[in-house]
C-alpha cells in the first residue's frame, strides 16, 4: 500500500494566517530540497545534524520565492522514520502554492490523506491504536477526548495486549508442538494453566470491553434529551444552559416543534443537548411530527432531563412518560422547574420521594451549577485518564471477537478436545488482538482509517 516517493503536503490549516509549514517526507526529501534552498552561510543540509533548523530562500526560477526556516529530521529519528523536511514559510496562499507547486516540478507528489502517519506505522514508529490515537488528538474537542487520546498515543492498552497474545502464543506453539509428538502422547501445554490463562484473558477483555462506554463518552460527548409537557422550560433551559438564545421562548404552547441541538463542555465532559418539543396529545400535524421526532431522539440519549411545573401536571402524567421511555441503558433524572413561584401541588413532591429529583429555577444561577453537577455525578466514570479505556469502535469489535474466541477455547479446554481443534480457536483470538495493535491488518483496514486523517498528517 505504501509507496517509496517523497511527498508533500500543507501541514497547517489551508487559508491565509501568520505562517504556513509544509512538510515532505521520503528518501529524496533532503536532496532535493538542496536543489531550491539557499541557507545563510551556503550550508550544504546533507551534512547538517538532525533536529536542526536552518533559515535561507527558496529559490523558484531564479527568484528568491520566500524567506523560510527548514527544520531537518533525519531518518530513522523523525515523525514517520524516513528524512523528513518541515519548511516554515510566511502565511500567503499564493505563497503556500508556489512552494508546494516548485517541489512538484521537482518530482515531489501530494501525499494521500494520513500518509505521514500511515508511514510512520508502516515504519514501526508507533502501533495503529497509537496511529489512530493521532486522529483523536486532532479532532478532540474538550479536556476528557485530548487526555484520552494522549493517554493512547503513549501506548494505551497496546502492551497490554502484546503480552496477553505473547502468552498465547507461546501455548499455541507447545500445543502445535504436541502435535508433531502425537505418537509419543506427550503433554507439552498443562491445561490447568492454560485454563488460568484463558480465564484471566476474558476478565480482562471483558473490563476493556465494558470500558467502551466511558471511552465513547470522553471521545463522542454523552447525549442528554430535555423532555416535558409544553411550557414547562425546556428551551429556556437549553437557553441558560448554553448562555445564549439558542431556542425560540414563547407562552404558547407547542412553540418548540422540531429538535434543536448543542453541545456544551462541563469539567471536561462533552454533553449534547437536544431541546425536544412539548409532550402532549394534538391534532396538529406539525406537532405530531415534533413530538415523534421527540421520543427518536430520546431514544437515543443516555440521559433525560424530564422537566415538569407541580403546578401544571400529576404523578400518573409523569408515570406515564416515564414508562414510555425506561429502558436499561438510559438515565432519567426528574427536573422540578418553577420552584421561584407558589407550589399548589405539594403533595406531588412527596409521591416522587423516591425518584431522581432535582428543583430547580432556570433564572437562578445557582440551580442552573446544581444541575451541571448533577449531570456530571452521572457520568459513571471513574478515574478516566489513567485506568485503560477503550474508545474506538474498531477496538471494541475487535475485543468482542476475541473474547468469543478465548471462550471457544476455553469450553474446548473443558471438553479436552483434540489439540488441533483447541490450536485453531487459540489462533483466532491472537489473530483478533493482533488487528488492534496492527500486527495483523490488511491494506482495506489501512485504507479505511486513514483515509479519514487530514493530508497533512
């Protein structure tokens, strides 16, 4: 998949800005860099020190194009393991092409996107889990997706899983090795501790595995759905939440009739509000509409945030909005609104002791920081930046599948079948692990992940 050329590539974002840098990288980088830059001092950059920068023109058709700084990396103590080029040129567009366009000519191409790193991969400078942890740190958003995606960049839970497929293999190779010695009917692999390896294996898949939903949530952000009668506050929840006039505010009832959706960052957490419409029965087809697309994306949320006025619904009202919505994975949290005016329905408060309940007045900042804190005690994540957690999608079906796997092996240890049909589940789940780290992978899989980097990385 990979090929032998030098490449190029913008590295910072495209558009006018102070400074731009360029990166090139193969086995041509310093050569021809050599051909069009002129540094101070009329150094010759094939015998400079790696790690060093160096400040000159480029020189396109005779005309000194910029005034730039080259920072040299000599292969194999670079970024993808191969010499590599950064030019740090002034900010211009024009200026950005010029260059990009003068090494083309030279017989530079225009890298692929996440090529830089695909090299460094195929290189051996890091694992694909940290490869994709790259990704990660690009695209993360808030405190909780940058450290976890630091935390996998320094190896996450890829030497975990090196030693556990060591330790299989090493029992795949003395099973293997019974079986060049079938005759003999000798016994090179103990099963007792084979079956306290395999048990060991599946309780520690079966934590990175639970590890999955913390790890989406710190990557993705955790989806919150504000649900309730008409008029009981959502939007100017959503409003006060996100400190700007996101949702349309209005006495009457039924405004709201379409989802509307933000994000806001609490304690490093990413939550993503969706304002929903009023629930309620009507004859207005819009509405209809409204409050169907309400119960999808309540669906769909972690948590609810069911607002209600005691003055203006009854526990059977709530009840049965509750039961609609229950279900295992999802987390409702009564939100008493309105508690700044008159309650004439203080029997309701003491038939819902036994609920989630918070009370609040949306004018109030203080009950706007008492929800923000109820909405992080229920981020049910402990200890995020060290303990191993894992938040790509491909990882976790990749563990599922070994966890099947080692179970296979497992009931096969305790049926005693034969050791060529033991060798083959043994074999499946080293395969599994190894797609993770990459040790196994194919250039689909690679083509798959990289393709979504920007090219410059």
């Amino acid at each position: 998949m990979i090929s032998q050329e030098t490449i190029i590539a913008l590295a910072t974002p495209n558009g006018l800005g102070a400074i731009s840098v360029i990166r090139i990288s193969g086995s041509n980088a310093i050569s021809i860099i050599e051909k069009v830059f002129k540094p101070k001092g009329n150094k010759k950059l094939s015998n400079q020190k790696s790690h060093t920068v160096h400040l000159g023109h480029l020189i396109k058709n005779e005309h000194e194009l910029d005034e730039v700084l080259v920072t040299l990396f000599k292969g194999p103590n670079s970024y993808t393991g191969e010499d590599t080029i950064e030019i740090s040129c002034h900010g211009s567009t024009f200026i950005q092409q010029e260059i990009i366009d003068l090494f083309i000519d030279k017989g530079i191409r225009v890298a692929n996107p996440g090529e830089f790193t695909l090299r460094a991969f195929i290189n051996g400078k890091m694992d694909l889990n940290q490869a994709e942890a790259v990704a990660d740190l690009i695209a993360s958003e808030n405190e909780g997706s940058h450290k976890l995606a630091m935390q996998q960049m320094k190896s996450g839970f890829s030497e975990d899983l090196k030693k556990l497929r060591a330790e299989l293999l090493h029992f795949s190779s003395m099973i293997e090795l019974e079986l060049d010695f079938s005759q003999e009917d000798v016994e090179f692999a103990e099963r007792n501790e084979f079956k306290k390896l395999t048990n060991k294996i599946i309780l520690e898949l079966g934590n990175l595995i639970d590890s999955f939903k913390s790890g989406n949530v710190l990557k993705n952000g955790i989806s919150v759905a504000i649900a309730g009668k008409p008029n009981a506050g959502k939007s100017s929840l959503l409003n006060k939440l996100l400190n700007e006039e996101k949702a349309i505010v209005s006495d009457i009832p039924g405004t709201t009739r379409d989802s509307i959706e933000d994000s806001l960052t609490i304690e490093g957490i990413k939550f993503r509000f969706t304002d929903t419409a009023g629930l309620r029965k009507t004859k207005d087809i819009i509405e209809s509409k409204g409050i169907e697309k309400t119960k999808e994306k309540i669906n769909k949320a972690r948590i609810l945030l069911y607002l209600f006025d005691s003055n203006d619904t009854n526990l059977e009202e709530i009840n049965n909005d509750l039961n609609t919505f229950k279900r295992e994975d999802l987390h409702i949290i009564l939100v008493r609104n309105k508690i700044d005016l008159e309650n004439n329905n203080p029997k309701l408060i003491s038939e819902l002791k036994n609920f989630d309940l918070i009370q609040i007045s949306i004018n109030d900042s203080d009950s706007i920081l008492k929800l923000k804190t109820k909405l992080i005690s229920e981020v049910n994540i402990l200890n995020p930046y060290t303990d191993t957690i894992v938040s790509n999608s491909r990882h976790y079906e990749a563990l599922i599948n070994a966890l099947a796997a080692i179970k296979d092996v497992n009931n096969g240890i305790e049926s005693n079948i034969s050791g060529d049909l033991l060798s083959v589940d043994i074999r499946k789940s080293i395969q599994h692990l190894a797609e993770i780290t990459g040790e196994i992978t194919n250039d689909d899989v690679l083509g798959n992940i990289f393709a979504n980097f920007c090219i410059g990385k």
